[in-house]
C-alpha cells in the first residue's frame, strides 16, 4: 500500500514539474487551444489584413522569417483556459482544433490508446519553426489542459481518470507521450519540434509500469532525428553470424535518412552507460549470457516497461500486467527497446529471438516490412503475424 501511494506521489510530483518548468504563473500566458471567430478578412503574404483579396483566409500565407506558411493565425495563446474540474465532454465542445497549417515543415502525429492497440489520430502535419509540441496539438486535437497549462488532460474528449477524480472514480489512466520513441522528460508545452520528428501519444493504464521509457513503433526513429534536435549516433552490435546482417540493416537505416552509423561486434560493457542508441542484433542467449542488465530486464519486465521474457528456451509474450499471454518454443524473434527510465533519451532496442531464425525473423522485418511495427510498443514476430506487445488483457 506505501509503495502504492508512494509512486502516485511520485507521478503527481513528475505533473507539476511537468507544468511549470520554466513558467511563473504570475506574468505567463497560459497556452489554450479557445480560438476566436475569424472575420471575412484576407491576409497577405506579409500577414497584413487586405480587404476584398480573392485568397481566403484558410488559403493565404503568413511570412515568418522568411518562412511561409498557409493557413497559420499565430500562435494559439491566451489568457483563458477551460475551468479545472468541468467534465471533458463539456469542455471538448469549446477546445476546438483550430485547424492544420501548411509548412515546409512538418511532425507526424500519432495518438493512440490501450498501448497502441487502438488508433485515434495519425498524420503527418504543419510545423512553425521554433514553435512548442503544444501549439501543433491544438492546431490538430481537441486539448484540455490542467496544472496551469502545460499537462494534457485530455485529447478528443478523452480524459485523464487521475486528475480530477476521487474516491472509486479515480483510476490510474493518462495521457504519455513519446518523441521518436523515448518518452519525453519535459512537458509538451516546452518541446520544440525539429522536423520529421514523430510525436506520438498513448492514453493507457499505469498501475503496473508507471512509465515505459522507449517504444519502437516510431521507426527508424530515434535513429534518424534524436531527441530535441540532438543525436548522439547509433552503433549496430551484432554477435556471431549476424556480422552481415548488421550491414544490412546499417545500409537500410542509412537509406532511411540515419547520418551517424556504425557497426561492430557486440559489447556489453558499452551499455552500462550507454553514451549512443545501441541497436543488438543476436540470439537472447548469446546476448544475456553474461549482460546482468538484460538479465535484470528479462526479470523484472513489467516493471521497466519490457513486455516480452525469455524463459527456458521459451519467449512469452506478455500483456500490461506482465501476465504471459502466449509462449513460443521455437521460430519467434522481438523487437523491444528499453531505456533506464524517466529522463533516459539513450535507448538500447533489442532484435533478438529465441534462436537464430527467430532473429532473422525480426531482422526480416525491419529490413523489409518496417510500417508493420508503425505505432507497436514492441513487436513478437512468429510465423502467425507481427505482435504489438505489451496485449491490454
């Protein structure tokens, strides 16, 4: 039980932070998504308001430092926001998206639910450069914030079941997000987008696995843009025979948009601290054999947000709650990625299987068929399909 209220504690300390880095509430603008009616006006390029212009106001750019953008009304802020406590559903009716914007650069947006398993909202859309990960939700999703601004509390009508609720209501259900698989250490409302990154958020439960640090389902993301405009590199470690199918994937990545790639035989000694994205290519036998990380991993799975285990030759595939929901005993590979925790951007993905044709198997899919995992926590690849783990029930 204090364990239990312990790590509520925690997380309700991780919100606030979350709210109000970098904010005094006293002199800042809370960021809303209220937008208000539009005249008939048009503006010009400049974004000069000229009458009787035959573009409309949806269709005329706006020149930002040198930068156009069409349909961009400036930024989403002002000093109104929803009244804490009013139910989603009567809120949803004002907090209007305010509509996408046409940029030379863009982030793709995913919102999902229940680990994944439910699609809610994806798409590739307008990003002002400089701009924060909030300005782009509420052009795109209905958003209600709470904790002065800068927590999400609920996207399309969809709330938290925390925030607001007490007694039996309350039930440990939220909004995470992840930018290009790591979840993020800083709120949305202080992330600013560098393009092509993939914001993706879940709405799940998390009475088991407070956090889970990394996803793969934003591939060949981290790999290609990092975390917040910085990108340490990406080292492919291979064991024994997987030599030339750690080139493969290192010529597929780089074919991806990857700059900074190498590949060389596995260490384990290099992921105590990893100071890159590590990518391990082998057998789960070859690689933990003496990898008390990946040992501990396999050990406390549920706990760290790893939802597959490796058991006496077996692989079991696990739901959210780290109960097995089924085991293969042969021809079964994963794609996982596991980071340190909260605040870790350097994350180590695993493609590994029982055995060397489950290793391939995963291989395989990363080479050929990389969409399949598109918005998977993590991927069990057998010969009946792709999958997406952690399962709900």
């Amino acid at each position: 039980m204090l364990h239990s209220i312990k790590r509520t504690l925690i997380f309700l300390l991780i919100i606030i932070s979350f709210s109000l880095y970098g904010c005094n509430h006293e002199d800042t603008k809370i960021i809303t998504n209220i937008q208000e009616k539009q005249d008939e006006k048009t503006i010009d390029v400049q974004g000069d308001r000229v009458e009787g212009s035959e573009k409309t106001e949806q269709d005329a750019a706006v020149i930002l430092e040198n930068i156009e953008y069409k349909g961009y009304k400036g930024p989403v802020q002002g000093e109104i926001k929803y009244k804490e406590g009013t139910p989603s559903e009567e809120n949803s009716r004002k907090y209007k998206a305010s509509g996408d914007i046409e940029s030379p650069y863009n982030v793709n947006l995913m919102v999902t639910r229940d680990f994944g398993h439910t699609k809610m909202f994806g798409k590739k859309v307008g990003l002002v450069k400089d701009e924060v990960g909030m300005e782009v939700m509420f052009r795109n999703l209905d958003v209600e914030t709470a904790y002065g601004g800068g927590f999400v509390n609920a996207i399309n009508g969809l709330e938290s079941k925390f925030t607001f609720y007490t007694g039996a209501e309350r039930k440990k259900m939220d909004w995470f997000y992840w930018v290009n698989g790591i979840l993020a250490p800083i709120g949305v409302a202080e992330y600013r987008p560098q393009s092509d990154d993939v914001i993706w958020w879940d709405y799940h439960d998390w009475s088991i696995s407070m956090f889970i640090p990394a996803v793969i389902g934003s591939y060949p993301q981290p790999f290609k843009n990092g975390f917040g405009g910085k990108n340490p590199g990406t080292v492919i470690m291979y064991t024994h025979d997987f030599e030339e199918a750690a080139e493969k994937l290192k010529t597929s990545l780089i074919d991806s948009g990857v700059k900074e790639i190498e590949t060389t035989q596995y260490n384990q000694s290099l992921l105590e601290k990893p100071k890159k994205y590590y990518i391990l290519i082998g057998a789960w036998k070859d690689i933990s054999i003496e990898n008390k990380l990946l040992q501990k991993i396999n050990t406390r799975n549920k706990l760290v947000g790893f939802h597959i285990k490796f058991d006496e030759g077996r692989l079991h595939s696990l739901n959210f709650k780290g109960k097995i929901i089924k085991s293969y005993e042969k021809k079964a590979g994963a794609i996982h990625a596991y980071s340190s925790g909260m605040g870790s951007t350097r994350p180590i993905w695993l493609v590994t299987g029982i055995d060397s044709d489950g290793v391939n198997m995963a291989l395989n899919v990363l080479l050929e068929r990389p969409e399949e995992i598109n918005g998977h926590f993590g991927a069990v690849i057998t010969e009946e399909g792709i999958e997406n783990v952690p399962y709900l029930n």
